[in-house]
C-alpha cells in the first residue's frame, strides 16, 4: 500500500495537488482505509469516478479513461499490484507491455536473437494487430480467465468492478486493463500458439504480434489458426497484416528490424526533428534529446543522432568514471571466499589492494579475482603473494592474468597458497 501511495502520487504536480496535499497530510490514515476496504472486498468504482478526455498517441487520436481520485487509484495501484505479480508467471516469455521488466526492447532483443541464430528458420515474417483491441474486449471473456486464474470471492468481485466499470470493452488508461487485457490473449492466444500448435518463434507486445518461419506457407498456417482463435474471442485482425520477407524490415515496437541491422520507424525520427525545430527551451530540448538517444542507443543510428541533435552522447561505461573513495582504497565486486576454496581452480586475478584492517589483523590483502566470469575475492596474509602481485603491478598489461593457486607444504607441516 505504501509503495502505491508513493508510487501515484510521484511528481511534483500531483503531490501540489490539492487531492495530493490531502493525502500527504493523512497518509497514514489513507493507508488504514484502503487497507481495510480491500481485505473486506467492499472497494469498488463507480462510473461518476471516471473521466474521459481525447488524446493523440502515435500520429492517432484516442479516446481515453482516467480515475479523478488519487485515493482509489492507489487502490487499484495496489490491487494490481499483487495480481500482475500471478500472472506474469503464466504469460509467455515473448509477451510484453505492461510487465515489469519486460519492456519493448526486451522484446527486440528476442527477436534479433532469433534471427541471429537461426536465419534459415526465421526468413519470413507475419505481423498482425487486432482491431481496436481495448473498444471491442468482451467483458465476459475476461473474466473467465479472471476465474480460470484466482479464486478468491472478494478479489474475482473486485476485478469483476474494474471491468464492467465501462459499458463496453475495457477502460484505455485505467490500471487494471493492461493486465486482464495481456490475460485475456494468453488464454485464448498466446499458449494454444505456443503449446498446442508449437509455434516457435511468436512475440506480442500488447495487441500487436509478429511471427517467423522459414517458409510463407507455414505462416499463412498459422495466420488461419490466430484468426480462428481471436474470432473466437469475437475480435478481428486489422486488414493490413502481412507476410513479407524478414530482409525488409520488421516495423515493430518503435524500430525497423532487419537479420543485420535495427533502424528507429520513419515517423518517431520524423516527429523528434519537429519537435526539436519548434521548442526554444534548454530544458525541454535536453529531456527530449536523452529521450531519443533512449532509443537511438538500442539501434545502428549513431549518425542520425548527431546529425539531428547536433551533439554525440556517449553512453556511462564510455566516461570510465568509476567511485573513489575517500580513504583511497579500491571497492572490488563480488562475495567474498576462502581462498581453500580456490585451491586447484583455474582463475583469473584482476586486481588487488593492501593495508586493509580486518578482524584478523592490520595489513591484510584483498585479492580480485574472476571464477567463470563471476567476479569474488579473497584475503591473503601472505608475503609471498603479495610481493609477487607487486611485481606484476610494475609490468606493462600485468593485470589481468590467468592462474591456478596451489598449495605447498614447508616447516613442520605448515601449508602454504602459491600462484602457478
């Protein structure tokens, strides 16, 4: 509940707000209230909560919903919340939109992966949308994948609210709709692809879906089999889908993605150079260019960035700017092991430091070291390594090297670590 009060009433605007001045004011009590009408299942909306306004998104004009009360969009904040968190474990990997961590370039990376490894299998290309996917959902269809899912009177009661609050379809802009919409394809779409009819390479991100195969006739197949299972759902695919070869171009999620490169859609390049032409403020024109590089990072488009902005960004590893501490000693990653655990292992020692103080005396050193590419470190009191890590400081390109710690016996059955 906490992290949803922050969460809606994050920015400056809506904490000044009189609604968000009053909330603040009586957060704790806010909290309390909201608590107890969810446990009881007595939170409900009612349609004098929604507003309607137009909106253009994407070069299109939409017709959108919004909660006027901060206080019962926390509530829904916190109910999905929880819900999204069931029912990611039930979406397909290659699903995205409105799922934490898997945003669009997430899903990009899926699909050049694919292509990358297998070019043969991946050369043709299906790309569908449905017809205004949010306008026409059947209520009664999601909720019976709302009750396939939970079973919790109180909570199926409230979704059941969230979904009928609209006369038809459901709510675009509304905080449950993105999830019991993304639940609503993956029953009666994405897992008969996937597992019925074992459609390897499929991704959707919303209501927009691609899929490859090495041949048109497999897609045609399987264009008749997603036609009959979102008709099923009495939706339609938009007549503009397609099958092409994947060598022109994928237009999907933002970017034209081709087998060897990704390039950003026509119309956002188009609409950022605009853009970039009418704002006279500083401020506006930085946000708007670390938007774009956003995007432009995750495409083979350098040039068109500095061409349009004027400027070259690189990225935080091209700064090599790392923390110094104020006592001068290095921060290494990594847990830290015994360096018994090492013993006869092939590793990698990338740096090291001395005079650090622990529990077990004044002057120890802390080795970096990396065990199949995973960083660890360890602490010796040993003269020998650290006279010999010394010398290789000294050595031009010393670091890192390749070694294998073993152990010698000297003395009266005294145990040593060495290098080898």
């Amino acid at each position: 509940m906490l992290d949803s009060f922050k969460q809606v009433l994050s920015g400056t605007k809506r904490k000044r707000s009189q609604q968000g001045r009053r909330l603040l004011a009586h957060q704790e009590k806010v909290i309390q209230e909201l608590t107890e009408s969810i446990s009881s299942g007595s939170f409900s909306l009612k349609p004098d909560d929604i507003g309607e306004m137009d909106i253009v998104e994407a070069g299109k004009q939409r017709h959108i919903q919004y909660l006027k009360s901060y206080k019962k969009s926390i509530a829904i904040h916190a109910i999905m919340a929880v819900v999204d968190k069931h029912l990611k474990r039930r979406f397909i990997r290659t699903t995205s939109a409105s799922i934490e961590g898997r945003g669009m370039h997430d899903l990009m990376e899926y699909i050049r992966r694919d292509i990358r490894e297998n070019p043969e299998g991946t050369r043709y290309c299906y790309k569908f949308d449905i017809t205004k996917f949010y306008e026409s959902v059947k209520q009664d269809f999601v909720m019976y994948c709302v009750k396939r899912v939970f079973k919790d009177k109180k909570l199926i009661a409230m979704l059941d609210n969230f979904v009928r609050i609209m006369p038809e379809g459901l709510s675009i802009g509304l905080r449950s709709s993105q999830g019991l919409g993304n639940l609503l394809l993956s029953v009666f779409l994405d897992h008969y692809l996937k597992d019925k009819y074992g459609v390897r390479y499929y991704y959707r991100y919303c209501d927009d879906g691609v899929v490859l195969a090495g041949t048109k006739s497999e897609l045609w197949a399987i264009r008749d089999i997603i036609h009959q299972r979102i008709g099923q759902i009495e939706l339609t695919v938009k007549a503009n889908e397609r099958v092409f070869p994947v060598e022109e171009g994928i237009d999907f999620l933002g970017y034209v993605i081709c087998p060897d490169s990704v390039r950003i859609r026509k119309r956002i390049k188009q609409k950022f150079a605009r853009k970039m032409a009418e704002i006279k403020s500083r401020r506006r024109r930085r946000e708007l260019v670390a938007s774009f590089y956003g995007m432009a990072k995750h495409a083979n488009c350098i040039m068109l960035f500095n061409k349009l902005t004027g400027k070259s960004m690189r990225s935080f590893k091209d700064l090599k700017v790392a923390y110094k501490p104020e006592d001068g000693k290095k921060r290494f990653p990594g847990v830290v092991v015994s360096i018994r655990e090492l013993v006869n292992l092939s590793i990698v020692v990338t740096d090291f430091e001395t005079g650090i103080k622990t529990e077990h005396g004044e002057d120890r050193c802390l080795v970096a070291i990396e065990q199949n590419g995973e960083p660890k470190k360890f602490f010796t009191d040993s003269e020998e390594m650290k006279n010999i890590l010394a010398q290789i400081r000294e050595m031009p390109d010393g670091f890192p090297f390749e070694t294998i710690i073993k152990t010698e016996t000297f003395g009266k059955g005294r145990t040593k670590y060495v290098f080898s």
